[in-house]
C-alpha cells in the first residue's frame, strides 16, 4: 500500500533514556524499561586469529532482537459497512465505501513483559480488529491504546505475560557510521535480521503530511540507516549494538516500493516520549514553540547576512507562540536547546517534540552574530500549559476532525439554534468515508441535538465498534440539511 508520494514511500503494510542508570515509568502494573548505557561496550570490528579486522557477528543482537518483534496484521471491514446502508442512501449520506475487507500488515516492537508493543500508526490506522503474531507462532488479538499520526506512532496491547520486550537506549548519543540491525518482517517474511549504518540523522523527507491551520504538524526527525527495509518493516525495530531499541523503521526511499538503499526510523527518545504519554495521560502531550523555521543553508546565510552556517532559522510565528512570547525573535538562528547542538531544523523539531507543556527551555540562540540564551515555558497548541486529557479526544480522535464551538452570532445568521464546527479535517474516519468538508456544522447525532464539543463527544462515547452514526447539519455557504453516516 503506498502511503508517500514522489520517491519517498512508507515501507506500509507492514514495515528517553537515562544516562548511567535504569529509568521505570509503571501504569496498571507495566513497566516500561530503558537500558543503561555503560555495562556494553559498542564495537564495530573484531579481529580474526591473524588479529585482522573482520566485520562484527551479529547473531548476539539478532538473536535478543528478534523474539520482541511481531507480526501486526490489521482489518477494515469494509465490506460489513457497504451491507449496513441501502444503496439508495448512500449518496444522501454523503458515503463513500469499498466493496470487500481490506488487510495490511506491519511489524511492531514489544516493549514490556506485559504486552504493550509499539508500531506505526499507518498499520493499524482505522482497523476494526487487530491481530499480533508473536515470534514463537502464538497469536492474540491487540487493543489500540492510543496513536499519534504527527510522527506516526501507535501503541497497542495484547493480553500477555512474561515477553520478551525491548528496552529503549538514547537515541541522541546514536553517531554517524555506527552499526545497526533492523528486524521486521518484509513482504510477510517474519523475523527478517538486516544490518547496516546510521547513514544520516535528523533527516526530514517531508512524509508525515499533517496540516493544521499553523501549517504541517508532523514531526520528522528520522534516523537514516542503509539496513535493507521493505514494506512489512513499518513498525520494526532499528537496534543498536548494545541490543538496545534505537529506533522504529518507518519509511524507504524508493521509486518502486522497495528497497533502495536507504530507510528511515523514528528516533527512540521520540518513540518512548510518545509512548509514555499516551500510557500515562492517554493522549500525546506535545510541547509547542510556535515557530516557523528553516535549517540555515548558503542561501540563507547571504540572504540574511547571518553569522552562523548552521542551526534552525526563525522565519515567524503561530498566532500562539510561546517563543516570541518569551522573546525570541524572526531572524534569530536557534543553536543550542538546553545542552543539545541544534544543527539543523529537524533537530529543533526532535528536540522540542521530547518535551510536553510547562517544560522549559534554554534555548540559545545567534542574533546578529551574538549568542542569547532564552527561558522558554512550552505551550500546548492552544496557547496553554494544560494536560490534554483522553477523555476530551474520546469520541472523535478516529474521526480525524478538530472541532470547534459555533458562536450565537453565526448560528442566528443560519437560523440555528446550536451546533459545533469540523474546524479542520485530516485522515481519518470521515474524511474516508463520506464527503463532508470543513466548516461542516454538526446539529445533530443520531437525531440528537448537540450544543457543545462535550455533547459530542458524550453522543460518539455511548457508540460501540460497528454502529451506525449520521451527523446531520449544514454549512454557512450551502444553507441546506446534509447527512453524513459512517460506523463507529
């Protein structure tokens, strides 16, 4: 299934740590683990009996690997949808369906004893069931505890005991040229071992197209590896040669779908933020400066007569920016976050997108040729500290829509009395299967008047797997009753 577009295509289908000691977060009884970086030497070469150099044996770390990787194989059921709705509503419905159930497969990485095993959201992305085959052959149906499309992460479970799991290792101190093993399971071949390079880090390939109204969200900061990847690794496991979890294989370079020599990972310390929010809090808790900004190049350089030849160039800021609000400024070259080198645009990205709202930030920054060191408290996208909460995304995080409350004004001008606005609209449930655009004012659900995002979500939060929802309403610039039907 290709998800990227030109010569950048998502191996689909399938495809932070502490430092001198041993960090445990615990929710229910889980422990998830990070592995402590002095007991193992890291060691690119060995020697033969004459003392020549030889490349490193790898069947140690494969063969610790390989057991925490799985198979991940995920079903829409598309064809029980068609069945539910008459022909002849489905235009009125605004449904769009396909005939059939559709599957697709992906790896994914245990990273407690307990069950909990993390892959990308594009391979359980809006799956009806979930289904993880384990290295021994067992099989057990999996719950999606959460996912985060803006760096392409889930987290699911499975009812298990006593796996063998992955610990993550800090992918900041991961180097350029070091060894690293990728397991996953290509083309349905499971337990596939490849080894290779780190090739590059803090690549951005422009992959995770999330667009909001302060421009694309998505986070890529991706570890480049030249560890032969092909669709079935999404969600696999990038290992380092203490055995450690680097990484989660995400995306290749291709012009054909397979393999090219190159692949790309989400780093670990990325992946283990994402995971333990969405454990603890149950959503992502996602740190935001509110910045637009560019990694400097020649051509910046002479453009703005900067006196730096590397770092991420502040071009301008969301309406809610908590780094102008602390006083960074456009033209200002960010250089260094807390103790971090900030080379490049991505490496901001990465670097911010560990931290949630409240955090703060020394953020060291160029101007005009003099370094400024700047405390910056992170915000949340909506211009506050707060925690978000499972419950506010409950009822509509598989809809993929944002909504926002309708002001009396507006509902008077439409002759309405209440109703909540699709603000934004990005992949998910409804923009799958019927035809609404934003701006969509929902009045009702299921004939249910709703005057508030809570009444929504209250409307969706009664709903189980499989039933039938028509949200009905209008649009400012089409002043007519729609209906659209989708299932739960």
């Amino acid at each position: 299934m290709k998800r990227f577009a030109t010569f950048f295509m998502a191996a689909i289908l399938g495809s932070l740590c502490t430092i001198g000691a041993v960090e445990y977060f615990k929710k229910d009884e889980v422990a998830l683990s990070y592995m402590a970086e002095t007991p193992v030497q890291k060691v690119s070469y060995t020697h033969d009996e004459t003392g020549r150099e030889v490349p490193l044996d790898f069947t140690a770390i494969a063969e610790k690997a390989t057991p925490a990787v799985v198979y991940i194989k995920s079903t829409q059921s598309n064809s029980s949808r068609n069945n539910e709705i008459p022909e002849e509503l489905r235009q009125f419905f605004g449904y769009r369906g396909q005939s059939g159930p559709s599957v697709s497969s992906g790896s994914g990485v245990i990273i407690s004893e307990g069950g909990y095993i993390v892959t990308n959201n594009h391979v359980v992305e809006d799956a009806d069931a979930v289904e993880v085959t384990l290295n021994d052959n067992r099989t057990f149906p999996a719950e999606i505890i959460g996912t985060d499309p803006d760096t392409d992460l889930a987290l699911i479970k499975i009812n298990a005991a006593g796996l063998k799991y992955m610990s993550f290792v800090n992918s900041d101190h991961s180097r350029v040229g070091e060894w690293v093993v990728a397991v996953g399971n290509p083309f349905n071949l499971t337990s596939t071992v490849t080894a290779g390079i780190i090739s590059a880090k803090s690549r951005n390939i422009n992959i995770i197209n999330r667009q909001t109204e302060e421009g694309n969200v998505g986070i890529e900061s991706f570890i480049q590896t030249d560890a032969a990847i092909n669709p079935g690794n999404s969600g696999g496991a990038l290992v380092d040669m203490s055995g450690g979890l680097l990484g989660i294989n995400t995306a290749i370079a291709s012009n054909t779908g397979s393999y090219n020599g190159y692949g790309f990972a989400v780093p670990a310390n990325i992946v283990s933020k994402v995971v333990e929010d969405l454990i603890k809090f149950g959503a992502v808790q996602r740190g935001w400066l509110g910045v637009s900004i560019a990694s400097v190049n020649s051509e910046l350089v002479r453009d703005h007569s900067l006196e730096v030849n590397e770092g991420a160039y502040v071009s301008g800021f969301a309406a809610k920016s908590s780094a102008k609000d602390a006083g960074i400024k456009a033209g200002d070259v960010v250089v260094k976050i807390n103790e971090t080198p900030i080379r490049s645009s991505s490496a901001l990205i990465e670097t911010v997108g560990s931290h949630r709202p409240g955090d703060k930030l020394n953020i060291t920054v160029n101007r005009a040729g003099k370094e400024i060191t700047i405390p910056v408290v992170l915000k949340n996208r909506e211009g506050n500290e707060e925690t978000i909460k499972r419950e506010e995304k409950t009822g509509y995080a598989s809809l993929g829509v944002t909504l926002e409350e309708v002001n009396a004004k507006e509902l008077k001008a439409l002759n309405l009395s209440n109703g909540v606005k699709i603000k934004s609209l990005e992949n998910g449930k409804l923009a799958r299967f019927t035809d609404v655009r934003e701006g969509f004012i929902v009045t009702k659900v299921n004939d249910k008047p709703v005057k508030s995002i809570k009444e929504f979500n209250e409307a969706l939060k009664s709903k189980n797997a499989g039933d039938l929802v028509i949200l009905t309403g209008t649009y400012a610039d089409l002043p007519r009753e729609f209906n659209y039907a989708f299932r739960m």
